[in-house]
C-alpha cells in the first residue's frame, strides 16, 4: 500500500511539473505573439504607402501563420505527454493487477 501511495505520490509530483511547462509554454507563446503584434504596429506607423502597408501586413501574416503552426505543433506535444503522464497511475495500476490475477 505503501509503495502504490508513493508511486501516486510521484505520477502527481511529475504531472505537476508538465502542467507547470505547458502552462509557461503558453506564456512564452502569448508573449512572442504580443510583442509581433507590437512590432507589425511599429512597422505600420513607419509605412510610406498604402502598397508599403499591404506588404507589410502580407509579411507579418505569413510570418504569423508559420509561428503559430509551430506553436500548435508544442503545444499538442506537451498537452499529449500531461495526459500520458496523468493516466500513467491508473495504467500502473490495471497492469499490477493483471499481473497479479
């Protein structure tokens, strides 16, 4: 009994710690996708005409749509390894009890 609440203690301490990445992660993110906004509204003030805004939003889009593909792809990865790691018990568990049947 002991061990199974040591390893229960552990599977949390270790999900703790993926929820606390990804949920930084996604600060980091938000971050990087304010200060771009930032940046595009910077380089609108400075545009000299209305073909120079075009492409100057043409470039931010593109840039932005190659960030957040990106940005998707982490995501997705940490969210698929906090939910391996949060059923990581119960799998511990069913496996020591077929084992044991």
């Amino acid at each position: 009994m002991s061990e199974t609440l040591d390893q229960l203690g552990q599977s949390f301490s270790k999900t703790t710690d993926t929820l606390r990445d990804l949920n930084l992660k996604m600060i980091e993110m938000m971050r990087a996708n304010a200060e771009a906004s930032f940046d595009l509204a910077e380089n609108l003030v400075t545009a000299k005409s209305p073909t120079d805004i075009f492409e100057r939003l043409k470039g931010f889009t593109e840039q932005q749509v190659q960030t957040l593909q990106k940005q998707t792809q982490e995501l997705t990865g940490l969210t698929q390894t906090a939910a391996q790691e949060a059923m990581r018990p119960r799998k511990d568990a069913e496996d020591r009890a077929a084992k044991s049947a």
